[in-house]
C-alpha cells in the first residue's frame, strides 16, 4: 500500500469537490390553455374501455378497474405518487385512486377530485367520464409544467358514487383525523361536458367562499352560471360532512332537467360536448393554479 500525506488528499478533496447546489429561484405561474385533442383522448380511451366491457364501466365491473387502472398509469408516467384505495360494496370491489403531486405544504392540502364510475345502463362518458377526464388533463399539465406549488395538491377518483356516494365517503371516513384536518380544499367536478349548456351550474349547498372563486373565472369570461343546489348528489357532500370546506361545477343549470342521455346507455363520447369539457377543463386549471399558490422555477 502506497503512503499519501495529508496535504495530497487535502488537494484532490478540494479540486474534485462539487460546489453546493444554489436553490431554484421560484417565479409565479400563470395556468396553461389546455386543448380540446388533449382532454379528448381521455374520452376515447374510456370509450374503448366500456366497448371492450360489455358497454358499461360500472361498479364491480370490470370495465370501471380498467378504467382506474388507465389512469394510475398516466399518472404514475408523470411523476404522481398513487394509491389505489379499495373498498368493498355490495358485494363487489370498488376502486378509489388518490394521486399526489410531490412537494408543497402537505398542511394545507388542496384536493381536487371525480367519481370515476358509471351507472350500469352505459358507459357513462358525461357522467362522469367528462370530470375524471379533465382532471386527468390538469394533473398531466401539473407535472409538464413541473409545478411547485405553495399549498400541496391532490386528485382524486372516486369509485360506487352512482350507488351513494360510496366511494368518496369511504375514504373520508377511513382517512386519520391528522391526515383530514390537512385537506383545507375540496373541488368536485361531476357532468362538466353536456350538450347545449345555458349556463353552469356552481353548488351552493357547498363552501361559499369557494363557489365564489369558481363563480369569479366564469364571469371573466363572461361565461353564463348560475348557482345550483345539488343536494348532495355527489363527492364534495362526502367532504363537507367531514367539516372540509368543498364547492364544485357543473355544466347544468337545474337537476330537473338534465342531459338527456343521463344514466342511459346513450351517454357516449358522441354525446357530450367537446368544447365544453375543454372549458372545463381551462376552468379547473385556472383555479387549481390560483389557489395552489402555482409557482416554476424561473428559467435562465
């Protein structure tokens, strides 16, 4: 073994040393314009999958985990720490999938989510393949823009909502008190792509504050809404019953009169309109930009 002295590894420790890495520079970032192919294609392939599965994507069925599977896929390619979050109902196996974007102050969770399953009768493209779509796109947005959000950010896909809202409540219920005092935030979005909309509909049977911040994109843009009870017919119910302040949208303007393909097997992709779960989808990511605190490393 070949003597060294001291002041020979003092020298090569100093000329191979690394200089410390200078912390990213964060600059504020404005939401992206999401296109109506990028959102489309989440449509398609839920079509696909209730094609291949005997025309539905229900719960226990099979075409509803494929569903979910497709998804946690997606996510996982684009950085997303997933969880599939099981639940027995009826029988059958039902499906939640929570997905989390890395980073941001986990004590002040934002949480946007959709229930994921049909009905039985169809394929459920509107309701609500339109919400698990867009919220899919704004999730794949967060991670292309390699967002550093202030507040963290959650999405979720609830499974059994067609049954009761079985899924969502599920998970809230098993969730730890610690972990749900986290969840400052919860926007839902159920039916965002029907046909022919007058006006969107914004729940008022949830967080006022928050109705009023989606309420606010819309009338920029000079886009009709209207505020809607809907008397706890989906998800956001499951999180304002916990105490969590929760609000969603709609592309509906009164629950007496809804798409006419609702819970039928005419609810396709042939049957909602594109332009309006682009909206919608513009929408979801201009406020989970605002209220996440959306920031970028600055560039040069």
């Amino acid at each position: 073994m070949v003597a060294v002295s001291a002041a020979s590894v003092l020298t090569s420790t100093l000329a191979n040393a690394q200089p410390a890495a200078v912390p990213a520079t964060l600059v504020t970032a404005g939401p992206p314009t999401v296109s109506k192919d990028a959102v489309m294609t989440h449509i398609a392939d839920l079509q696909k999958i209730a094609d291949a599965n005997g025309g539905t994507r229900a719960h226990g069925r099979a075409g509803h985990k494929a569903s979910v599977d497709q998804v946690k896929a997606k996510l996982d390619a684009a950085g997303f720490k997933t969880q599939l979050a099981p639940f027995n109902h009826q029988g059958a196996q039902g499906w939640n999938l929570i997905a989390d974007w890395p980073g941001g102050d986990e004590s002040n969770t934002l949480m946007v989510g959709a229930h994921i399953d049909s009905v039985t009768a169809g394929p459920g493209l509107n309701d609500n393949g339109s919400g698990s779509a867009a919220i899919l796109q704004v999730a794949l947005e967060v991670s292309k823009a390699q967002l550093k959000p202030q507040r963290h950010l959650r999405f979720g896909w609830w499974g059994a909502e067609e049954l009761g809202l079985i899924g969502s409540t599920q998970w809230v219920k098993n969730l730890p008190a610690a972990e749900k005092s986290k969840i400052k935030t919860y926007l839902n979005f159920d039916m965002v792509a029907t046909k022919k909309v007058s006006k969107w509909g914004i729940y008022t049977d949830g967080d006022k504050a928050l109705g009023a911040e989606l309420k606010a994109w819309f009338d920029a843009r000079n886009v009709p809404n209207v505020g809607i009870n809907i008397n706890s017919r989906s998800d956001h119910a499951a999180f304002r019953n916990a105490g969590i302040p929760a609000s969603g949208v709609i592309s509906e303007d009164s629950l007496s009169n809804l798409d006419p393909c609702y819970h039928k097997a005419c609810d396709t992709q042939t049957s909602l309109s594109p332009d309006a779960l682009t909206l919608a989808t513009n929408m979801i990511a201009g406020v989970t930009w605002k209220l996440s605190g959306a920031q970028v490393a600055a560039r040069g």
